[in-house]
C-alpha cells in the first residue's frame, strides 16, 4: 500500500471519457483521477499539481496531444504518459510512441481490462524511473557552512 494516492490526470475534450475512467477506478482508494477538458487546461493543472499518469487524448482542439505531451513533460519529466486514441494505427501517435514522446497508446474503446493494465505498466515506469533517479535526488542538499 502507498503513502498517497497514485495521481491520474485524463486530459480529454468529451468529458464522459474521463468519467468513465473515474467510475473504472471509482472503488481503487489509490487511484486519484481527474479531469482536464482541453490540453491549455490541462497545462494549467499541472502547474498547480502533480501526476504520476496521464491519460491524454490524441485528438482535441487546439493542443493536440503530442503537442500537450511535449510541453508538459518539461514540467514532469518522471510522469507516465499514454495517449488514448480511437485510431492507433495514427501516424502522428505512433511516430510519438517510437520518439518516446509517449509511454504507450490505449486504443479507443478501451475496457477496464486495458485501463487496468495500463495503470499496472505506468507504476511500474514511475516506480523504476524513481529508482534511476535515486536517493539522492530525492533528498534535500545537505547545508554547508562554507560560503
């Protein structure tokens, strides 16, 4: 069991997509969901807060996702990515995925099953992105008397 909650971020312009996947974790105490409904929006969440995964939808107005993905990966670099897409086979998503631009595509409609594996794939990514990252990094710099 975690400390926190696993903090899940759909970004989506039809906002029945992530209640669905509210409901699909609805009873999971550690899974957190929430919704953005364009990728300006979303860019603006997560200057306020963090996410472990998101969950971005290829195809919306304005930013689409490959172009939330790259600028808000700057800002969290360690977070999982998974561009949800009613047509994989897009060439523009799989040159994402290829590029690393992207953790991994879900195929529009996805089932519960998918989701779940998905949320499995992205803990474990974040979980060993931690690691490489190590302890050190993950401290405080000691206080030096010098200068």
């Amino acid at each position: 069991m975690t400390d926190r909650p696993f903090k899940v971020l759909v970004v989506d312009d039809e906002p029945h997509n992530g209640d669905a996947v509210r409901r699909a974790f609805k009873k999971n105490d550690e899974v957190s969901v929430e919704l953005s409904l364009s990728g300006q929006e979303g860019l603006e969440v997560l200057r306020k807060r963090q996410f472990d995964l998101f969950l971005v939808d290829f195809s919306m107005a304005g930013l689409n996702g490959v172009e939330f993905v790259e600028q808000a990966r700057r800002d969290a670099p360690d977070s999982v990515f998974v561009m949800l897409t009613g047509y994989p086979e897009l060439r523009q998503v799989v040159e994402a995925h290829a590029r690393g631009v992207v953790d991994g595509i879900l195929g529009k409609p996805w089932s519960i099953e998918e989701l779940n594996l998905a949320l499995r794939q992205a803990r474990a990514m974040r979980h060993m992105r931690a690691i490489r990252k190590g302890p050190s990094l993950a401290r405080p710099a000691p206080k030096t008397n010098n200068g």
